[in-house]
C-alpha cells in the first residue's frame, strides 16, 4: 500500500495506465529533462515518473525516438502563427513577425534550456526544414508572412536560411550558459522491447503550398555563402561600432 495515494502496487499501475495519453507522456518526459537532462531520459525512467512499466507507454509513443520527435513537436507547435489568436494582425509588417517568432524561439530556450538543444540539433524529418524552426506549419507561416508582404520566393528562402542560422548561433550558446548539455546525445535505446519498429513519419505537403512549391529551393545548400555573409555582416558591424 502506497500511503500517499492509497493504492497498492498493481493498483496504482492500473490508475497510471487509466490516465495515460501521449500528450501526457510528452509533458511529464519534457518535465523530466528540465529537471534531469535530455541524457537522464529513458523509457523506464519515464514509466517510473508515470508510475507505470515502461512497456505502457509504447501504446501511445513508439519508442524513445518517437518520444523525443514528440517532444520537439510540441514545443515548436508554440511557434505557430495561430489566426484565431491574433499576434499579428494584417496591417503588421514582417519585421514584427520576425520579431514575434524570434522572442518566441528565445523564451523556448530561456524556459526549457534542457529541451532547446533537442530541438535545434535534433535530424529534421527533411532536408529542407531547419532547426529551431523544423515544423511545416511554422515554415509556411514564415513563408506565407514575407511573400505576403512583397518578398520573392528566392528572397522569402534566404531570409529562412538567415534567420535560422541567427537563432541556433545566439541561442543555443544562451542555452549552454544557462545549463544545458548541447553536445550529441546518446544512442537511444528501445528499452522497452517494443515489437512496433520506429519508422519515419511520412511528410505530406498538400496543406503547405508555399512549402510544396519552394521545395526545391528549401532543399539547396547555401552554407559557404551564408556563413561568409553572416561574417562580413559582424566586420562591418563592428567596424561600424569603433569609427562612431
């Protein structure tokens, strides 16, 4: 008998499994890294904090990989520009939702420091999605906000690239100052001998036009040229600040 809740073993398994849902699982996994770390995190552990056995929770999350792609879903969905919700209303220019989508990145990575590099060096599901920014609403909503506002394709696509470099550049360094483990984590493990294999989602771009037409273009490695302009960007800046 358990004297916090009243419930013997078999019990509280039965009362853990009653209330589990994969939302649930994600929300106690994301609590547990931001107190533990990303590497602390196992499916049993989490069975523990759930209080139930791990193999449990692969009724509703397909192993540790498809635990972690959750949890990044989640915290990315924050990002995305809800119409009923008005952040930004018609007449606000991109340089607002720039703004917007930039704060919201920093507090995800200010509040959740454990979490952030998850999110921002985790393998997207394509090539063409950049982390932090690795979720097809939120790149359609990013596309959609310059095109709309007068930006070609090719000039909406480099301001993608850009600001993606901008926010893992500044952000994952605050978040590795305010504690957080931004090296690789480690191999994961199918702790629970799940049967069902991980596989990988299948992407459907049918509800992301700007995205489906500018494949292509999301898809080119631009790294060399992006990193040489960044670094002429900083001289002339800095330039700048010692001749005023």
């Amino acid at each position: 008998m358990n004297e916090e809740t009243g419930l013997d073993t078999d019990e509280r398994a039965d009362h853990g499994r009653r209330v589990l849902s994969r939302e649930r699982i994600i929300l106690t996994a994301i609590d547990f890294v931001d107190k533990r770390g990303l590497t602390a995190l196992t499916m049993r552990r989490l069975g523990r904090e759930l209080g139930v056995e791990a193999m449990s929770l692969y009724r509703y999350v397909n192993g540790r990989e498809d635990l972690l792609e959750g949890i990044v879903d989640h915290m990315v969905a924050q990002l995305h520009l809800d119409p009923d919700r008005s952040e930004l209303g018609p007449a606000d220019g991109w340089q607002a939702y720039l703004q917007w989508l930039a704060h919201g990145v920093r507090a995800l990575a200010r509040e959740h420091p454990n979490v952030f590099p998850l999110i921002a060096t985790r393998h997207p599901a394509a090539p063409w999605l950049r982390p932090p920014l690795r979720s097809l609403r939120v790149v359609e909503d990013f596309l959609t906000t310059l095109i709309t506002r007068g930006f070609s394709d090719d000039r909406a696509v480099l301001a993608y690239r850009a600001f993606s470099s901008f926010l893992l550049g500044h952000l994952l360094l605050e978040a590795s100052l305010l504690g957080a483990e931004t090296g690789p984590a480690e191999e994961p493990l199918d702790e629970g001998a799940s049967d069902v294999p991980n596989a990988d989602q299948e992407l459907s771009l049918d509800m992301f036009p700007h995205v489906q037409r500018l494949e292509a273009q999301l898809s080119e490695d631009h790294s060399a040229p992006e990193f040489e302009r960044a670094l002429e960007d900083l001289l002339d800046r800095l330039d700048r600040e010692i001749t005023e």
